[in-house]
C-alpha cells in the first residue's frame, strides 16, 4: 500500500475519533438542556421569591406587609404587573388608582423594587406566582410562634437586640441601625431611614407579628438582605426579637429627640470639662517668648 495513503487513513481515523468525542459532549450537553428547563427556572423563581418576596407577601399565606400574591394575575394583568412590580413608586407618581390603593392598604409604605430583577426573571416569577396559585400549596408566612412572650423571651431578645447575645449566624445586632423606646439611655442606632429606625411601631407599620417575623427571616431591602443573606436570623432568634418589639409598644412611646438633645449636651459638657481639665494641667506650660519680650519693652517704655 501506498505510505502516503497509509498516512491519510490514519490522520482520517483520528480526526474522524476526535469529531465523536465532541459529538458525544455536545449531544450530553444538549439533553441537559433538553430535560432540565422546565424544573430549572421553576426552581430559580421559588429561591427569588423566597429572599426578596416572602418578607412581605405570601401565595394563599394571608396578607403580611403586603397582600397575599395568590391568583394576582386575575387581580391584574400581566402587563400592569410588569410595569408596578419594578417601579411601584413611578405607578404611584402617575397617579394609578389600583397602585394608590396597594399605598393606602399597606399604610403609607412603598415596596423597594426587587434587587437583581430582570424582564425574564418577572417573567418566571409571575409563572411561579401562577403556578403555585393554581396548587393550592402555600408559600410564606409561617414559623412564628403566636404564643405569648414569656419573660425569658424578653431577657433573651434584649440581649440578642443590643448585642450583649450575639446572633448564633453571626450578623449584626439589631441597634446597630435601630431602636426602641424602652432601651434608654442614649437609645439605639438611627442609621436606617427614618421613620425605620424606630421599631417600637413597626407592627403598626407592618401588619403585627407574623408580618415583622417575615420580614426579620427574609429582609427585602438592600442593606439589609447583603448584611443577613449568608448569615439569617434563626426563627427562635426572631421570635425572641420580636418580644422586644412587641414589650416596647406596650410599655414606651416612640424613641423621639430627647436621647439626641442627651448626647448633645453630654457631649458639650464633656468638651468644656476637658478645656478647663487640660487648661489647669498646663497651666505652668512653656509661654510665648515674644508675648515676654513685648510686655517688658512696654514696662520700660513707661518708666
């Protein structure tokens, strides 16, 4: 046989090998995509409803902070809700009535858009909302007790809100950026936007326990959701929490101005205590020469 045909059919054989080979990824791959979309998606919409919806809304739950999501797309068709669920501020603004009322039932407070929403993502998420409204499961708003608060839940949420018990996920403790009207002193922090800082009223705001509960499992605002995402507040730890919450509407007024007008005046009388403390320490302290010098030609220029 001819070398130079040998040489042909081997470099023929192997590249006709290497062509099966990716064949054989390629036909993997494509079965993959093949018999995996229809779960794929479902199972991206629940974990997006579950960390930025389900602090407020429940499917076939009852109403938390907001209104129970079953059967909405009879409420209102889907292109109304592809327009309100990014923006409900810009549907407020424009004055629509069905936005405005959703304003008025929830009180006053606006839903912060969904972080990292996309047209698809809306998409699959109305399809889950759909698909689960057509079930009969429910989704969201359970696991808080409704018991009564003992007083051990008080000691260990006030322990778990100041900080002094620290959270078992690690995240940080509740006065970092709020505050209640029975801790005194100075108060808490006020670093959320106000009128959020102060939790003594939040049940008011928010629709009661099991809707501040929601919201304390799986908080829907951006700061929040980067400070809690990885390390969640433990449903004892919320119901503990919220004991605190719920003593502090009972027992105590909003936290106002006052413990501010304190630090101010702590504050400024620390500063004229440490004038008048570093003022009699030095007050032998090495003077101005020149100050010296000035005075003494002045002395013998009245002599």
């Amino acid at each position: 046989m001819n070398p130079h045909s040998c040489r042909y059919w081997s470099e023929a054989a192997r590249s006709l090998a290497v062509v099966l080979v990716r064949l054989r990824f390629v036909l993997a791959a494509a079965a993959i995509f093949l018999f995996l979309p229809a779960g794929a998606p479902a199972q991206d919409a629940a974990a997006f409803f579950k960390q930025n919806c389900s602090s407020c809304h429940t499917i076939g739950g009852g109403r938390l902070a907001g209104p129970d999501l079953k059967n909405v797309h009879t409420r209102r068709d889907r292109a109304w809700l592809k327009q309100y669920i990014p923006n409900p501020r810009a549907m407020m603004d424009r004055g629509d009535p069905y936005a405005l009322k959703l304003l008025q039932s929830a009180q006053g407070v606006i839903m912060p858009p969904p972080q990292g929403l996309t047209d698809a993502r809306l998409d699959e998420i109305l399809n889950f909302i759909e698909a689960e409204s057509k079930s009969g499961r429910v989704w969201g708003g359970g696991g808080i007790s409704d018991r009564p608060y003992t007083a051990a839940d008080l000691v260990t949420g006030r322990g778990l809100f100041t900080g002094t018990t620290p959270l078992s996920k690690g995240g940080p403790a509740c006065i970092s950026c709020h505050t209640v009207g029975t801790l005194g002193g100075l108060g808490g922090g006020r670093l959320a936007p106000f009128p959020q800082y102060d939790l003594t009223r939040v049940y008011e705001r928010l629709g009661g326990r099991k809707a501040v509960g929601a919201w304390l499992s799986a908080p829907a605002t951006p700061t929040m959701q980067a400070l809690f995402k990885n390390r969640p507040i433990q449903t004892d730890e919320a119901f503990a929490i919220l004991a605190t919450i719920e003593d502090a509407a009972a027992n105590s007024g909003e936290a106002d101005a006052v413990p501010l007008l304190d630090f101010f005046l702590m504050g400024l009388g620390g500063a004229v205590l440490g004038l008048v403390t570093f003022g009699t320490a030095w007050r032998t302290r090495f003077r101005s020469v020149r100050g010296s010098m000035v005075r003494g030609e002045l002395q013998r220029g009245e002599e």
